[in-house]
C-alpha cells in the first residue's frame, strides 16, 4: 500500500498519517473476505498543514508477490481536497461537522471519552443538528447506554418533525427505526405500546441532585444521569459579589482572584493616617503593622496619627536624654545614641558615662540635635 499527495502545484507532501490497522504477514481479499486500512491524521498535525488544494491518491500494489496464487497488479483510489482554515466563528452545521469528524477520529483511536465529548461540545453549540444528535445516539448505543440513545433520538425525530411540518416525521423514519431497535433491548416492564420512541419508566435526578454529585455551587454542567441520559444543567445556582463563579481558579466554585496586598503607601492613604505607627487590617484582612504613616513638621501635633495644627511648640532639647526623645508635639526628636557599655543594673549616660541611677545622668547633655533637626518618628 502507498499514499501519495500531492499539492495543486504537483510538489509531493509528507503528511503525519498514523496507520491504526494491524495487518499480519498475509492478507486474503476475495469475494467473501473484504479488509478495510485506517489511516488518520491527528487535529493538531492537520492544524499546520498548509491551507490549499490536494490530491490523495491509495496504490494498492501487489505485482511483486511472492505466492503464485495471488493476484498480481495494482490498484489506486483517489480524492481532491481543499484545506482552509477555520472561520472565527463557525455556524451550527460548522459545529457539528467539526465534532462529528473528532468524535469519529477519537472512535478509530479507541479513545471513546473523548468522543463522546467531541459531540456534546458540538450539541452545546448546535443543539438541533440531527446530524450530531443521531452520532451521538449511535456512540451511546454502543457504550451500552440506552436511555442516552433513545433521548437523543428522539430529539433527533422531533427536529426532523418540526422541519418537514410533519407529525409522522418525514425523512425520520431510519432514526424511529433506530430508536425501536434500542428499546428492544430495554427490559419488557418498560415498554408502552403508546410510546414510538422512549420508555415507561426509569426518574433520573434532579437538577440540583445532579449538581450536587458535580460537586458544583455555579455555572452549568453535562452529567449523566442514573437513567444513562446525558443532561445538560444551565445553571447550578449563583454567587454573591465580589465572588464570581470560577474566580477563585476552581470551575463551578464561587470565588474571587488571589488577594494583592496594598503598598505601605496606599494602606496608610486608604485609612487616612499620615504620621506615626499604625496596626489594622489591610486591603486583604491580613493585620498590618506600619512602622510610620509620615512624620508631621515641626509644631503640629500626631493625633490618633494624623497630623494636626496646635499651638503645640516642639523642644529643640534633648534634656539629657538620647535616641528619639518626644518633642512635646507628638513627633520624635533625634538625640544621637548612647556609646558606654555599663555593668548591669547602670544607667548608660548619653555622654558615655554610667550612672547608678537615670537621674545621676541628668544635666549630661546630649549633642544638640541637627539643623534642621531630624525626626525619628
């Protein structure tokens, strides 16, 4: 067997077809025994190919057989096609072709999840394509869903109905005799002699039983039910500002984004203070302790940390004292450090000395505190 393709210019291509039949050292093909060869090419390896026309063409060949017996020459099958790139937005009859080629691509892969999922992702778009509807039915049959199967026949026969104008449903009649043939297989207690396609009994979940066992609070679902029957939930329930569904990174959760914690800046703003240490809640709950919210000028008082006029006159004096010395206004007046080393239980003058007592350093002065002077709080 070989493939050829070839572009509309003739230049031959080389495409990533994967072979899935298994064929032994020997293959009869005859009057009674008929072989079929399956070869596909991945969505995402079809994706890069180039958009344009291109001939295919399948050589069977077997002129250098080795069994005398066997028929010995060649033949070709061959198809044109066109490859254009997906519109942006496809119409209903676009979607289902499109689920309807991957659902088969995943059927001749083995990979059926995927292809039941290929067309319920088409019906979600294309809700009244009896082309989709009807695959559908036919995966489901074969998985061994048969309330699935015969739902979605029916939905097929009543588009096909509503479209002819017609109760009998013209052109309906292979889907009504697809459908009787699954509910052939349905147990005798229930079948109706009143029902041309369905069954009298199976009560599936409810909606919200079904979202439940989703483990969903929001959004819409698809989940079969205990009947076997593919159900699609709108809506779950709703969430309360500012959480949305999915916010918080989990599908079908009420959730808002990770919080980002505000600057020192814009936490100091949002509360209002402008000078001193302030502890409380940020933008995210998170408790906060800022070491300054802003240091107020010489003469206005930090007030429950914020700046206020007064007739507050702030010391220019250290007193004796070292370190941030308070002003008298609220503001921290830097008074230099202390450089003694004292024996425990002593008093660390700001002269360097040591003192018994904090009052023995009294009237050792500090350096006198820069011009202008420096804050430290």
């Amino acid at each position: 067997m070989k493939l050829v393709i070839r572009n509309a210019q003739g230049e031959l291509q080389t495409w990533p077809f994967q072979v899935l039949t298994s064929v032994g050292s020997s293959l009869t093909l005859d009057a009674t025994n008929s072989g079929r060869l399956t070869l596909v090419l991945p969505p995402t390896d079809t994706a890069s190919l180039t958009p344009g026309q291109y001939s295919l063409r399948l050589w069977l060949d077997t002129r250098t057989g080795s069994t005398d017996a066997a028929w010995k020459g060649w033949a070709a099958k061959g198809v044109d096609i066109e490859l254009k790139d997906e519109p942006p937005v496809l119409t209903a009859a676009q979607h289902c072709e499109k689920g309807y080629v991957l659902s088969h691509f995943h059927q001749a892969k083995g990979q059926m999840t995927q292809a039941v999922a290929a067309l319920d992702a088409a019906l979600v778009q294309a809700p009244e394509e009896t082309r989709c509807l009807s695959s559908r039915a036919e995966l489901a049959r074969s998985m061994g869903q048969p309330y699935t199967a015969i739902d979605l026949y029916q939905r097929a026969i009543q588009t096909l109905s509503s479209v002819y104008d017609d109760e009998a449903g013209q052109g309906s009649s292979a889907l009504v005799s697809a459908c009787q043939s699954v509910m052939s297989t349905l147990p005798a207690t229930e079948h109706s002699p009143w029902i041309t396609c369905g069954y009298a009994s199976c009560t599936g979940e409810t909606d919200a039983e079904l979202c439940a066992q989703e483990g969903a609070e929001c959004g819409n679902v698809t989940r079969t039910d205990r009947c076997g029957r593919v159900r699609f939930i709108e809506a779950c329930g709703s969430c309360t500002q500012p959480e949305t569904c999915g916010g918080g990174g989990t599908a079908n959760t009420c959730g808002q984004p990770p919080c980002t914690p505000e600057s020192n800046t814009a936490f100091c703003s949002r509360l209002g203070k402008n000078c001193g240490a302030v502890t409380a809640p940020d933008n995210c709950g998170t408790t906060r302790s800022v070491v300054s919210c802003g240091v107020c000028a010489p003469g206005v008082l930090c007030t429950g940390n914020v700046c206020e006029a007064t007739a507050c006159v702030p010391t220019q004096s250290c007193g004796g004292q070292c370190g941030c010395v308070d002003d008298g206004c609220g503001n921290g007046l830097y008074c230099g450090s202390c450089t003694s080393t004292c024996a425990p239980g002593q008093y660390a003058c700001c002269d360097g000395s040591c003192a018994a007592t904090k009052n023995g350093c009294l009237g050792l002065e500090c350096n006198p505190p820069p011009s202008p002077p420096t804050y430290c709080w």
